[in-house]
C-alpha cells in the first residue's frame, strides 16, 4: 500500500483501541479469578484474541458483550486450579506476550501443555523465562534447549524463588510471578530498572497476596481472589503514532481521548517533550489503578535528544515511531541500551535503519540502538515491513512527509496490535489512500 504526502495538517480527536497489555492481562486473571469478570474496553486485535483463545481451549467461557458500545468481554473464572488440559496445541500467533505469560502460568498447572506461534515468534528467545521457572521447578521442553517454540511444558508442582532478573522485562516479570501464582510460598522477583507494572497492578487491584517493598515484588502462592470489572484504558503505545504525526506535521492539533499514562509505559511523552514537542496532559478519573489522560499534541520545531538507561524500558515498544521523530527532529539523536530491540517481531533496529536511509536519512547503526542525523526532507521509499506492526504503522506516518509517500510491503500486520489504524489516520488526513 502506497500512503501519500499529507496535502492538510492533522487535526481532530480521536479514541485510539484499549490497551494492549492490559487486555491480554486482564484476560488472564480473570480466568483465574472465582466467578464471572467483565473486561470492558479490551482491544479486540488478533495478538489478544490469541490469549481469549487459548483460555477457551483450556475450558473458560469467554464472549463478546459490548457495554454501551464498547467492546467488552464476559470471562467465567475457574479459579486458579480450575484451567482444563488443552486437546491440541496452544496457537500463538505472533504474540510474544501470550507465549511468555502462558509459559509461567501453564508451568504449574497439573497437566501437559504445549504452546507455539507463527515463523517470527518462532524465533524469539525464551531463555530468560525458561531458566528462572525450571529454577522453580518447571519441566519445559523445545527447541534450542528450550530457548525456542514450540515449547511442551510438563506441568509440576512448583516452589517459589527469589530471583533478580538481569534486564528489565516486563513480560518476563509477569511470567515468574504467574508461576508464583500457584507455587509453594513466595515468589520474589527484582529488576535492574522499572519495567511496564500493569501486572503488578492488576495483582494489587484484584485483591491477591502480593507486595511490593524496596523494588521486590512478592507474591504468596495460592492466593485466590474473586471477579470484578476491568476497565481497559486507551493504548499509549497506539496514541504514541498520532501523537509524533502531530508533533511534526506543520499545522497539526490532535486530542487522544481516555490514553492510560502509567508511568512505566510513559516514557515517549517525556521523551517528545524533551524533543520540544507541545503535548498537554489532561488527567481523568482512574480505571481500576491505571492512571488516564487526554492527550494533545501540537505540532512544533523538534531537536534531537539522547534516550538511554531507564528511558528503554518505559518507551520500547515506541522506538519504531520515536524515529521518524528523531528523524524530523533538527541536530541528532541517539539511542542506546536497546538492545531487547534486535529480538521483537523483527530486528526493529536493523529494519527502521534500513527504512530511515531508503527515505535519505542518515543513521548510524549501533548494537543496542542507532545515531539518526534529522532532516527536514525526506523521499519516498519502499519499507519491507518483516511482518511487524510497529513498523509498519511508523512508516505510514512517515510516508504523511515523504516526497512521493511510502509504499509498504504489508498493512495487515497493523491488525496485530491496532484494528481500524488506517482508517482512523484517514478521518485526520482528509486523504484518500493509493492501493
């Protein structure tokens, strides 16, 4: 799909789709939750439906019953000993998100599992989950020594640990403290840094015995807890494209309605306002422990920045679009201790390096991260997208400023994490797009 030169600014409000690491969380503990749950606002994309799907192989009733419009679901927890052994192997998809949490949460679960996804997720490493649950335990069996999918976990009685992971993850948090869940004592798991808390939150909210002291966090195994409603608030890492588009096309105002703004997925909005952008933080009513915000953005001269260090963690699943930012921006940016990067959907590093030069922007590739060099004109350019929605979605923003626009490889992926993200680009640009 070609996506042409903006022929107006950007301007008008929008909703952008719940967010979607609460979604698949949501989903998860609501399964293990005694008694019904409803999940209002979860984003109906095809990395959560892969979670919805896996609970319903494993015997949870789960279905779609909007709430005055809103997509919501109705989820009949089983409690946490409640899950089924599945009949065929759990699918997936491209979801990294579904693939780690399941591992720690199916690990000690009294039945035999297994769990693989498409050729990309295929490829992503599982060590850094594996390695601290067979400390617990786990039996967990695949390819590389366990390091790839497919995975078959032979589910044991596990014991708790406590462990200090050495990056931050968030994924890999959750999954230990899942597998906490239903292990023998306590669980305790540290960071380095502050990585995405929506995990320990959603604990926190539903009533589990967890804590959180000094860094560590806690959690006692066997800890049940009834259903409640969820509220789902608006995806940052989604509102993250509108916002760039608006801090960079001349002209532009763009209001994001209800966004979450935890500030351990807040990172990009520190970074933009570092960069100069105008972007205004309303405060709302909180859902359940996530704190929510309308965002607007007006466009401005950007300049380019460093982001390192504890930024990474908070702004990662960002860095495709923060980018074309920097690319727009004047002088350079740097981004470094990315790492994690080379190991997402793609190797996000190696991929918008690659686009960033097709559009004549000079970039200086790193181990861990990239130099870009902003310029105020860009060409049109050809992005192999490699299947990954981030990219994907960055690109056609960028293809808003390209001479000539961006012809992208794959669209469909968007519906990975943003079904509707086209079309709600179409509503600001007042643009027709090429085929």
């Amino acid at each position: 799909m070609r996506i042409s030169p903006k022929k107006h600014p950007l301007r008008g409000t929008v909703t952008v789709p719940g967010d979607k690491s609460i979604t698949h969380r949501a989903v998860i503990f609501s399964a293990l939750a005694e008694g019904p749950s409803e999940v209002v606002g979860y984003l109906p994309s095809e990395d959560c439906e892969r979670t919805i799907a896996a609970f319903q192989e494993m015997g949870i009733s789960i279905s779609v019953e909007p709430i005055n419009g809103v997509p919501s679901l109705h989820v009949q927890g089983k409690g946490l000993w409640g899950l089924t052994e599945p009949t065929g192997v759990l699918d997936c998809g491209n979801s990294g998100t579904t693939l780690r949490l399941l591992t720690g949460l199916l690990a000690g679960k009294p039945f035999f599992s297994v769990l693989t996804g498409d050729a990309s997720l295929r490829k992503r490493p599982m060590r850094r989950v594996i390695d601290p649950l067979r400390t617990m335990g786990a039996e967990i069996l695949g390819r590389s020594g366990g390091n790839l999918a497919p995975l078959a976990i032979l589910g044991k009685k596990l014991h708790g640990i406590d462990t200090r992971l050495p990056i931050a993850s968030a994924q890999v948090k959750s999954a230990i403290l899942l597998a906490g869940l239903t292990a023998s004592g306590v669980t305790t798991v540290t960071e380095p840094s502050r990585s995405r808390d929506h995990t320990e939150r959603m604990l926190r909210s539903l009533g589990a015995r967890f804590e959180e002291r000094d860094g560590r966090l806690s959690i006692v195994g066997g800890s049940s807890y009834p259903g409640k409603r969820i509220e789902v608030p608006g995806d940052l890492s989604s509102a993250a494209f509108f916002l760039v588009a608006g801090a960079i096309i001349e002209g532009s105002e763009i209001t994001i309605r209800k966004v979450g703004v935890n500030p351990t997925r807040a990172g990009l909005l520190e970074v933009l306002k570092e960069m100069g952008a105008e972007v205004t933080v309303a405060p709302l009513p909180s859902m359940g422990d996530e704190p929510v915000a309308d965002l607007t953005v007006r466009s401005g001269a950007l300049h380019g920045t460093t982001v390192r260090g504890e930024l990474i963690p908070r702004t990662i699943d960002e860095f495709p679009i923060l980018c074309i930012a920097a690319a727009a921006a004047e002088g350079e940016t740097i981004i470094q201790d990315a790492q994690e990067l080379r190991v997402k959907e793609s190797d996000r590093i190696a991929t918008m390096a690659g686009a960033l030069r097709g559009m004549g922007v000079t970039v200086e590739e790193f181990p861990d991260g990239m130099r870009i060099e902003g310029k105020k004109k860009w060409k049109g350019t050809f992005c192999e997208t490699h299947g990954d929605h981030r990219i994907a979605m960055s690109m056609a923003i960028a293809g808003l400023l390209a001479e000539g626009g961006n012809e992208i490889d794959d669209v469909a992926c968007i519906n990975t994490s943003f079904p509707g993200f086209m079309g709600l680009l179409s509503t600001l640009t007042g643009e027709e797009r090429k085929n």
